[in-house]
C-alpha cells in the first residue's frame, strides 16, 4: 500500500472576498473589524482534517495550552510556533502571508519535501506557495474555482439539470426596481450577492421603500462604472436547511462524505448536527442523491476537482429544493463531520456549534477558560468521554488587545450520548462564560 504523504493544511475561510470580482457592485454593509479578524483566525479549526505528521499553517500561531489539550486527547500535529500575520494584515490571505513571511526557511524545514498542499479554498496565487515550499497540489485553476462558486454558476446549474428555478438575474438598478416590484406583490424577497456568505450578501426586501432606496443605491455605483449582476428569488418558506458534502477526485470519482442539518438564523450559519435515517430515506426517496451526481458530473464536466458543499432545503409543504447555491471547497459542514470521525473512533457523537461574546475582563482569555472547564469537569477529555469540546482557541482572544468589551467566538461540540445532558452541557458552558465577565450574543 502506498504511503500516504505529508499534508500542509492552510486555510482563509472568508475567501469568497478572493473570487468577487472589485468591478461589481455591491449591496449596503457595516464593516465590522472584529468579526473579520475572528473568521481570519478560524484557520486553527483544520486541525480537524490532520493525521499525524502533518503540518497546520495558521495566521495566528496555536496557544501553547490549546496545542497541549489537543494532544491529550488524539491529535499529532506540527504547526508554526510564530505568527504568520505579524503586523495583523487580515486583508491577505494566508496564500499571500505564506510568499511574504520571514520565516520561509523555518517554515520550509517544517514542511519538508514531497509534501501535498491541502487548502479550505483555492485562492489566487496557490500555484506559487506550491513552487515557492516545494509543495505538490493536484488544484483546480483559480479562474475555474471563481466561476464555479459565482451564484450565477449555480443559478445556471438549476436551468442546466432541470431543477425548479425561482431565481431572477438583474443587472441594474433599473433592471432590480422593475423586477423587484412585481416580486413584491407575492411577498417579500432575497437579493443575492454572487459571491455572499454566511449572512453577508443576502438582503431581505420586505417594502416598496426599501426596494427603491437599495435600487438607487446600486444606481450610484452604476453610475460610477461599477457592474451590477445579483440574483433575486422570493422568499419561499422553508422547513429545513440542510446540506451535502461530497468529494471530486482527479477521474471525477464522486466520494458522498455526509448530510448535515443546518441551524442558520438571519441567513448566517449557527450549528450543524447530524440528521436522523428518516430524514435521510426521505431525500433517497426523492431522488435526491441522485441529483447530487449529476451535479458533481457537471462541475468536473467544467474543469473543477475536489471539496463541495451543496446547501439545500425542504418547504413547509415537504418539497425537497435540492440546490440553493454550490460551494466549491471546505465547508463548516464538513468541518463538523471531521468531528464526527474523530468522536466516532470512541463511540461517541457531538455537533459543531458557536458562542459570540464580549469580554470586560481583559485578563481572562482561553486559556483561563480551558482551565475553568476542566477544574468544573466540562471539559471532554480522552477518559471522561464527555463535555465541552473547544474547536478553536484564537478566536475567542483575536480582539482583546485592541479594546475593552472585545468581542470573540468559540467554535466547539458538546460531547455525549444522551440529549438532555448535552443541554446541560452547553447551559453550564454559557454560566461559565457569564462567571467571568463575558456579554453573550447568542
């Protein structure tokens, strides 16, 4: 059998701001300096995908008691001991950070030769990390992956398989007013950024008034040379948001990993979990899989290989909507899944999860918090196989040394078998968020 090499696991996980195109228009946003940098410090969350050997890239470099629990309890990784993003640049990807870094030759020791480039997402300049680190990297072109995770792709994906298409594509401010008017009537309706994520990119329009001041708003920039091109779909009411996680190999062999329920509030990704076998006979019965190859033909069809997410949905009144938009790389879902592997090997299950929070208390950060959690017994470790699993440490202190009241987020599974403990579990982890000066969002 042949050895399995060395992998390098590097991620950006904002990288739709990588593919969108600078000369299209954009929808009304509040920039939001912190949240950036939490997403810019998610990168630590690949050690989930590691086998041990390989290496984990992170702009942020591990906090020492977060790299020493990990290892308790199963993981074998290396890692950079530095910063990679020194001078706190959050608008590069790591790509970029990688080419510039100052620590090449350290980093070049680390990885080693033969090695294989592992990506959440492809971005521009992948092609020179390769050749810069010496790094193998069977990658789709980047002008293939910008094409296929485009709204527009998808958009064109439902009309090319057949699939039920309540999407409108506008490109003016005109064009959106006249459209937008007629949606109106029925209800209310999603304006869509090609490349939005996450709550970032879709906007809900419930009135005539809106309509109209977003419709001069995308006027402006018209005017100013900017290309308007957004997709409009009604607001159809949903029961379920869920999504699929399959693989493309180099032949165009589709691998099917999973199906994850998906708890999404104001369009922005909360949790996922692992949904029941009728759920899943229920998308067997309506062709649902199925559906998923044929996608997965014609995105090899159109040059890409590797991760997809496809997100979906059920309506109220029980039909399967099979596409909503394609992903074309790693997703949380997948990342969740990763948890599930890990978790599987002991018998045990979790979910993937978040808390948003303030801190007043400057001098308490995740290393106290880690330490909390163990002393309270909430923390999951390999001999009492159940508790808080933290998933990521640096977004949880990212912002405290701008400001008082910084905000943060842990990402983490509560793990056990039973499901009234595992709302105990996460009830005690908030009580121990409130103990120590943390405001919570959610």
């Amino acid at each position: 059998m042949k050895a399995r090499r060395k992998h390098v696991f590097v991620a950006t996980f904002d990288a739709e701001q990588y593919w969108r195109d600078s000369q299209l228009a954009k929808l009304p946003f509040f920039p939001d300096g912190d949240a950036e940098r939490i997403v810019s410090a998610m990168d630590e969350m690949m050690f989930l995908f590691s086998q041990p050997g390989d290496v984990i890239l992170t702009r942020k470099a591990f906090q020492p008691a977060y790299l020493n629990y990990l290892r308790s309890i199963g993981f074998d990784f290396e890692s950079n001991p530095f910063d990679l993003d020194v001078r706190n640049e959050k608008q590069k990807s790591m790509f970029e950070l990688l080419l510039e870094s100052d620590y090449h030759s350290q980093l070049t020791e680390m990885i080693g030769n033969n090695a294989v480039l592992a990506p959440f997402a492809v971005l521009p300049r992948g092609d020179q990390v390769c050749e810069s680190y010496k790094l193998q990297g069977r990658l789709p072109s980047f002008a293939i992956v910008q094409r296929v995770n485009s709204k527009l792709y998808s958009h064109h994906m439902k009309d090319r398989l057949q699939i039920r298409n309540v999407g409108q594509v506008i490109q003016s401010g005109g064009d959106l007013l006249e459209t937008g008017e007629k949606l109106l009537q029925e209800g209310s309706f999603l304006i869509k950024d090609l490349f939005g994520v996450s709550g970032k990119g879709n906007l809900l329009i419930t009135s005539k008034s809106m309509l109209e001041r977003i419709a001069a708003y995308l006027t402006s920039q018209e005017n100013k040379g900017k290309a308007v091109q957004f997709i409009v779909e009604p607001l159809l009411s949903k029961s379920e948001d869920f999504s699929c996680q399959f693989h493309l190999n180099d032949e165009g062999k589709l691998d099917m990993i999973a199906v994850n329920k998906l708890i999404n509030v104001d369009f922005a990704y909360t949790e996922s979990c692992t949904p029941d076998q009728s759920f899943l006979a229920n998308l067997e019965e309506k062709g649902y899989f199925k559906m998923m190859e044929n996608i997965g033909r014609e995105l090899f069809k159109d040059g890409y290989i590797g991760h997809v997410c496809v997100d979906s949905m059920i309506l109220e009144d029980g039909e399967v909507i099979p596409l909503i938009e394609i992903n074309a790389r790693k997703s949380m879902s997948l990342i969740k899944n990763q948890v599930d592997k890990h978790l599987k090997q002991r018998g045990l299950s979790g979910n993937l999860s978040y808390l948003s929070v303030s801190n007043e208390n400057a001098s308490f950060g995740f290393e106290h918090l880690l330490d909390s959690l163990d002393k309270e017994g909430l923390l999951y470790t390999a001999s009492n196989g159940k508790g808080v699993f933290p998933l990521s440490a640096n977004t949880l202190d990212v912002n405290q040394h701008l400001k008082k009241a910084a905000k943060g987020r842990l990402y983490y599974s509560i793990v056990s078998k039973d499901v009234h403990e595992k709302q105990q579990l996460n009830e005690q982890l908030r009580s121990c968020f409130t103990r120590h000066a943390y405001k919570l969002f959610n």
